[in-house]
C-alpha cells in the first residue's frame, strides 16, 4: 500500500452497540490518532497515512457532527447508516430483532430510505458499505437482489452525484457473513451510469491483522465492472488514479 487512511467513528458504540456521542470526548479522541500518526509518520516514509472519520446517521446528533468536521482537521469523512427503526441492522448479533419482524421488503426499504436522508444531509465524502442490511439480511430473506430496489437505490447515487459524494467499495464480508463486497456489482454499474466519480477502498478493518484484506478483490471487482480510478483524499480534496 501506498497510502492508507484511519476511519474511526467519531460516536462511541458501546456493549449493546447503540451510539453515543461526547464531542469534547471525540476531540481529544482524535487529537490522540493525529498525534499518534504524526510519531509513526516517519517510520514510514513510503506510507501515506492520513486521518479521516465515519459519521453514523442519527438525526439528533447530525448538527453536533456537522460542528466537529468543521472543526477538526480531517482528509477523508465517511457517512454511514447502522440503525433502522431503532434497530441495530450493521451487526449480526442485533440485526435479527428488525429482520424478525419486518419482511424483506419494509427492512430494506426503511434502510434506504434513511440512507437517502443522510446523503441529503450530505457533510462527508463517501458513503460506507452502501448495502449492508444484506449482512445480516441474507440469514433471513436470502441473497440480497438489488433490482428490487433500483428506484429507491438509483435516487439515492443521482443525490449523491450532485453533492458529489463518493462510494466505498468495502470488503469486510467477502469470507464471512453476505460472502460479498458492499455494494453489490449492480449498484456499482448504476453508480457509473449515474456519473458517481470517486471510488475508495475499504478493509473496514477492526483488528490489525485485516488491515487491507481482500483488496486485491474489490479492485478487480471495480475493473471488471469499468470504474478507471480510485480516489485518494487530502484534506477533504479528491485526486483521482488510474487503476492499473
């Protein structure tokens, strides 16, 4: 890798997995990461490593975490949605208590349509894992069809071209879970066709061992389906490079 960026929530998330947020907590959080990559920089001095943020869509929050990234110095934000109707939907272990009551149907839906308000929302740059109900969907309504939702899905990347917001092509569940890349093949044909620019690259690794796993995948996913660039971020700019 040449470069890399960290991606930490800025809300903490603690047992049960619900979200909280503390800004004054979050700025001290993510002075310590600055500083930290600022010592390990120099060890380093083919890696690029910068400092960037996920934002989880909870409209009480969304005024506070518009003042934190005004107010902190980040090279790359990503947007993200865990909870639909008050239900953990990103995790596995919480996701059966929306999925057990709702058909396909109403869950995905209600996920979208959220999704839809946070691009409205729109103060980051890409948005995270752009399918994920399928992660815990798949156990109860089987593989994730996502010509279902092409009306719901193709609105939400036309808003997305407007502010352009990019996508994140994420590869924590090609071996576990879904056993895909978020998002689906599909989605990223509909996102070339609806003009999306920048495409990023995420392990969305949480423990160090899985620090770039299955990359190699996704970039041959996005070749396959034509994107021609990934985007690098610094301070909050894109720079498009040509994939190989």
């Amino acid at each position: 890798m040449k470069e890399i960026c960290l991606t930490n929530h800025v809300e903490w998330h603690g047992k049960e997995g619900k979200a909280t947020l503390d800004i004054e907590e979050a700025r001290e959080r993510f002075k310590k990461i600055q500083a930290e990559i600022e010592e390990i920089q120099p060890h380093f001095p083919t890696l690029h490593i910068k400092l960037g943020a996920e934002l989880e869509y909870i409209p009480k929050h969304m005024e506070d975490l518009k003042r934190f990234v005004e107010n902190t110095p980040l090279d790359f934000i990503l947007g993200s949605v865990h909870i639909v109707d008050g239900e953990i939907i990103a995790s596995r272990k919480f996701a059966h208590k929306l999925f057990k009551r709702m058909d396909e149907k109403t869950a995905y839906s209600k996920y979208f349509e959220t999704l839809k308000k946070m691009v409205q929302w729109g103060h980051f740059d890409a948005v995270a894992h752009f399918d994920i109900p399928k992660k815990g969907g798949v156990d109860f309504y089987g593989p994730f069809e996502p010509q279902k939702y092409k009306i719901e899905i193709v609105e939400i990347l036309n808003i997305m071209k407007a502010k352009n917001i990019g996508l994140e092509l994420n590869t924590k569940h090609v071996t576990s879970a879904c056993h895909e890349i978020f998002p689906h093949p599909q989605i990223l044909k509909w996102a070339l066709e609806t003009g999306i620019e920048h495409y990023t690259f995420s392990s969305d690794a949480h423990k160090a061992k899985d620090v770039s796993q299955h990359i190699q995948k996704a970039l041959e996913l996005a070749k396959s389906v034509g994107i021609k660039t990934v985007s690098t971020y610094k301070k909050r700019v894109p720079t498009k490079h040509a994939l190989d």
